[in-house]
C-alpha cells in the first residue's frame, strides 16, 4: 500500500500545507501515542524541535494528540536531533519526536519519530501509524482521568552537553584551539558552542541568532561559504558546520578548505580502527560517497559496504551487520557505540580528538586521499517518469560502459522531491563530465525540460 504521509524521513512538507498542519499532526500524536502504550506504568513521549516559525504550531498539537490518549509530554525545546534520540532513552520514554526538515528552508517542516532506544521507526510501525490517522481518532481518547501532563525539561541542555563531552577520550581537552562554529540558526544553536567552550576551546560563533525564518539560510553545513571566510578571517585552527537539526557536521580546515563526510568517516574510521575500536572490519556509506574512500580504506584492509541514500538505510545496515561507524558524504555520520543517528557535534569531537592527539593541523588530518573526480546534476521535472524512458536509458547503459571498471554511475529520483540526481566519478574527469552530460540530455528531453 501506497505510503500517504511518511516518506525516507519521517513526515516532511510545506508548513501549513497538508501534510504539515496542526490537524494531522495533532493525529499523528494520538496514533503514536496509541499505538506505543503498552501496560500500566505513565507513558512518556520526549518533544524536541529546531528553530523554525512552524515549530511551536506543530509542536502545540503534538502535545495536545499525545496527552489526549493518556501519554505524559516532555518538551525539550529546541534540540538537536541526536539529542531527541538520545534524551528518549535516558528518560526511559516510550517514544521521542523530533520536529524539523533538516537541512530544509525555513518554510518546510518535519515530523521524525523514535523508538524507545532511540531509532528511527519501522516502515512498518509508520504503516500503522498512518491506518490509525485514516481511521476514526476519537476511538484513541483516554479517559478524563487519564489524560496526559505536559512538562518542560529544564536540563535537556546540560545532559545532552555532558552526553557529548563524554564520548571524548578520557582527559582529552581542547585547551588552545581557536574554533569557528557555524549553527546554522538551528537546534544546535545553544548547545553546539557551550559544549566546545567548556572543553576548552576558544569559540567563535556563527549562525546563533535564530528567527524562525533564517534557519539554514546563507549559512550551516549546506552553506559553508560564510564559515571559510570567517576561519580565515579569525584564523582559527578549525570551522565546524551544522546544518539545521544539527545532525550533519561539514568541517573547515585551517586554510579555508572544505572537508565532507567522506573524509571525516575516512579520519574516525582509522582513528578508531588503530585503537581497535573499529567493528565488522569497516564502515557503511551510501552510493554516493567517493570512490576514493573505498581505495583508501581497502588500503587499510578495511571494507566499505554502500546502501541507498539515507541514514535510516545506513543505521539498517550497520544494525543487521554489526559496524559501528556509518554515514553519507553529507556529513551525516553516525557513531553507533555513542548515538543512534547522526550527530553532527560528536562527530566534529571525534574528528578533533585526532587533531590533538596527532598534534597535527586539520588539514593534515582531514586529508586522507585524493578524491576521485565526481560530478552530480539534478534535473528537475515536472510529471512522468522520465528513468522509464528508453532513450534515457540508453544514455544510462552506453555511459556505465564508457565508464567500465575506473568509475561508477548512479542515477536515482529523489525522494523528497521531483528530480532526478545524475552522479558520476572515476579517473578521468573529462570521461565523467561528458557521460553525465549525456544522461542528463536525455533525462531534459523526456521531461520536456530545455
């Protein structure tokens, strides 16, 4: 069956549109709710939000489904996202709600859930949810007696602060480092600078004034242009980059340069592999991560196994496998002997603990191989499948062998959006340009787009 509300990542839309209203988040509160209370103790559900206008709407009605089917409400206020997943287990709660789009413009908006240890819910547990908020809600309601309470957690910030500093090396501090961070006007706009500040940095911020409309504009991880000049500017030893629900981490180097997830994962995943910390023998990524990391870390002994575009198909697989290191290109990695999900704060901490142990600058650190050329186009369309078509697919077949053995070809839809992401990489980047620019020919002229 035809999934009608959730998608790769929870509930995401346009706020005040459906499916991003108060009305159906109001239900998803009580279908959850619902369907996560199981005996006779007080059940608890753990709220956390980012800085968007639409967040104390959405979160208003949340509060209100959940209490209404007996469920007692602790608002974190604004949080990041591992700190939702992470706060959702320490409270003992029976289910935690992180209210965000992400990396998303301030108009969009998102409803994650998580499971009482802290994971992303099943496809089948959201299926449920959605045949509860199809059906007659009014079968949900609690007895007057047993409605829900709602309070404020007054150390939500403290414990997910003390949470971070604790997955550091024991004693290792961060006393000398000048570091740039960049919140992106978002969930980590609190916690991210005061947990650096009490390690003993010295922290400039950058993107801590949030408005409800300036969140991930002009600056976090997907923006990381204003943090470049601003670690040249001050001369830092290193920016960090967040992106609106802090869960994705983009590092700046000494020099200005930008370093993705691909190299943070390649510097955690040696760190941790030299320590014997490393498990199953390697990492996970998605299709999109870059070749070179692959070589890097075959180098090393150490295997890569890819998965879709996703974190939830990264955590699926390093669950079923055994890893303990995992992530996307993004910046979206995930640490799993710490957290459950991306963490953008605990990976930059991870990624400093080399630094200073190594005593070597981060543009040392963070360069672990040379990356093999990659390039990615999207193409938006307007209806159609346009990958349906044969002449696309043509395209798509000549240009894997073109490609051969030296580099690799990933065409996909996007899931939250009506484009196609065109990517291709390998030795030659003249070879790879012209075979991305021939797909996406082909892919413009079966959607009618010039």
């Amino acid at each position: 069956m035809a999934r009608r509300y959730f998608g790769t990542d929870g509930i995401r839309g346009l706020a005040n549109k459906h499916p991003m209203t108060s009305e159906v988040a109001l239900k998803v509160g009580m279908a959850a709710g619902h369907l996560f209370r199981s005996g006779n103790h007080r059940h608890r559900v753990v709220i956390g939000k980012d800085t968007r206008l639409s967040g104390y709407m959405l979160e208003a009605a949340l509060m209100s489904g959940f209490t209404s089917v007996g469920m007692d409400v602790f608002l974190l206020g604004p949080m990041p996202t591992p700190a939702v997943a992470m706060l959702t287990r320490s409270l003992r709660a029976d289910l935690g709600v992180m209210i965000s789009a992400s990396h998303n413009r301030f108009d969009d908006n998102g409803i994650k859930l998580f499971d009482p240890d802290g994971y992303k819910l099943s496809d089948e547990t959201e299926a449920r949810i959605e045949e509860l908020i199809e059906g007659d809600t009014s079968e949900l309601l609690a007895a007057a007696d047993e409605i829900g309470r709602a309070t404020r957690v007054e150390s939500a910030q403290e414990r997910y602060i003390e949470f971070a500093k604790r997955t550091l090396p024991r004693n290792l501090r961060l006393d000398g480092l000048r570091i740039v961070i960049d919140c992106a006007h978002g969930a980590g706009y609190k916690v991210a600078p005061l947990a650096l500040w009490e390690l003993g940095a010295e922290v400039i911020k950058v993107g801590v004034d949030p408005n409800g409309r300036n969140i991930n504009h002009k600056c976090g991880s997907t923006a990381p242009e204003a943090l470049v000049e601003k670690v040249r500017e001050v001369r830092a030893d290193i920016g960090i980059a967040l992106d609106g629900d802090a869960d994705r981490v983009v590092i700046v180097d000494e020099k200005g340069h930008i370093v993705d997830g691909d190299q943070l994962m390649a510097v955690i995943a040696e760190s941790w592999h030299r320590r014997g910390k490393l498990a199953a023998g390697g990492i996970v990524a998605t299709v999109m991560s870059n070749l070179g990391l692959e070589r890097y870390l075959k180098s090393m002994g150490l295997s890569m196994a890819r998965t879709p575009v996703g974190d939830r198909y990264v955590v699926e697989h390093m669950r079923k496998h055994g890893f303990n290191v995992g992530g996307e290109q993004s910046g979206h990695i995930v640490l799993s002997d710490f957290i459950t999900t991306g963490d953008g704060l605990v990976s930059a901490l991870q990624v400093l603990a080399v630094a200073v142990a190594s005593g070597r600058p981060v543009s040392e650190v963070c360069h672990r191989f040379e990356p093999l050329p990659q390039i990615l186009k999207n193409v938006r369309y307007g209806s159609g499948k346009p990958l349906d078509n044969s002449d696309v697919m043509k395209a798509i077949d000549a240009g894997k062998e073109q490609l051969g053995n030296k580099g690799r070809l990933v065409i996909r839809p996007s899931g939250t959006e009506p484009v196609i992401r065109v990517m291709a990489e390998g030795d030659d980047e003249v070879l790879v340009s012209r075979v991305v620019g021939n797909i996406v020919d082909a892919v413009r002229s079966a959607a009618g787009v010039h």
